[in-house]
C-alpha cells in the first residue's frame, strides 16, 4: 500500500472508531411500555417534561437493624450504571455485600400526571425471588411540585413485598419540573397603576 493510501485507510479507521465511540457514549433513555407507535402526547410531553432532572443521580440509604443495610440509586430516565447495559434506572446496593439489584427499568416505563405531580414508573426489575411470588420488582416514583427547587429530598416510603402480586417500592422526591405553569395575569392593582 503506498503512503497516501495508507493515511487514508488510517484516517478511515479512526473515523470508524470515532462514530462508534460516539454511538456507545451516547445514554439510553426512557422507554415507556408498548411499541413507539402507542405513546401518548401526554407521555411524550411528560418525559420531556422530566428531560432537566436527567443529568442528576439520586441516593438514599436505609438501615433497618442489622439485617438490610442498602442504599438506592436513581436517575430519572437514565441508568444508573450505564456500563452494565442492564437498563436499570433505580438500584439497589447492599453495603453488607456489594450485590446490585435492579429494582425497575428505564426501558418498561410508565409515566402519568395530576395537577401537581408525576408519577414515574420503572417495571422490569430482578425478580423478587420467594417474596411476591416471584415476581420482577417494581419502583414507583412520586415527584411533586416544590417551585424553585430543581430536586431535592428523595426518600424512599415503603415497600410492600407482603403481598402475592402487584409488588412495589415506593418512593417520593420534589421539583418545580412537576409544578403546573403559572398564570401570568394582571391584578386590579397592576391595571390601575398602569393607568
């Protein structure tokens, strides 16, 4: 192969590297339940909606005697790990032995709303083995409306594994994202001092 040939086939191959590198460093991100084609408006606008709190990891430990010692790991519409490719969007650590457990994933997601809140789901977890009837885990994700506060106080509230289906940890956190727009409306006041 003569020089220039050889440059180029070089300059080709890192240009191949590149766009794959590209590719992989790229992050997944929701997917809700369905084939694309039946997704809602309303849950194409609410993932948007939640587009700000993605670039946030979120933790939160829970000691209960000295048996459960675990902290819990979120991103809204990330993974958490992104170089385990598990899709796992909330994460359960055990600080006793290192082991992981997915709890629900970005990539069988719900996501509904109300007047002042947002409920993120994430379904698809590890399964719960003898509990639930073995069902996979599930998170639920309350977030509500606290203006002025991109994030803050993410907790978990419970989870309820008693049950023989429709299992489920239950968490909550608040943001403006979840705060309804605010009519922008003169006063009476306003009127008259303009006048």
């Amino acid at each position: 192969m003569s020089p220039p040939c050889h440059t180029s086939a070089l300059l080709l191959v890192f240009m191949a590297l590149a766009v794959a590198g590209a590719e992989q460093s790229e992050e997944r991100s929701c997917d809700v339940i369905g084939d694309e084609s039946s997704e809602s408006q309303m849950e194409r606008a609410l993932l948007k909606k939640l587009e700000p709190l993605s670039h946030m990891r979120f933790n939160v430990t829970v000691e209960k005697g000295k048996t459960e010692n675990y902290i819990y790991h979120f991103r809204v519409c990330r993974e958490v790990n992104s170089t385990s490719h598990d899709f796992g969007g909330l994460v359960q650590t055990d600080r006793q032995n290192g082991k992981t457990t997915v709890i629900g994933r970005i990539n069988e997601t719900q996501v509904f709303n109300g007047s002042d809140w947002i409920m993120l789901i994430y379904k698809g977890g590890d399964s719960y083995g003898r509990h639930c009837s073995g069902e996979k885990r599930r998170a639920v994700i309350m977030i509500s409306c606290k203006r002025g506060v991109t994030a803050s106080s993410f907790s978990i509230i419970s989870e309820e594994r008693e049950k023989e289906q429709e299992c489920f940890y239950l968490f909550e956190m608040d943001s403006s994202v979840a705060c309804p727009a605010e009519n922008s409306h003169l006063s009476v006041g306003s009127i008259l001092l303009i006048t």
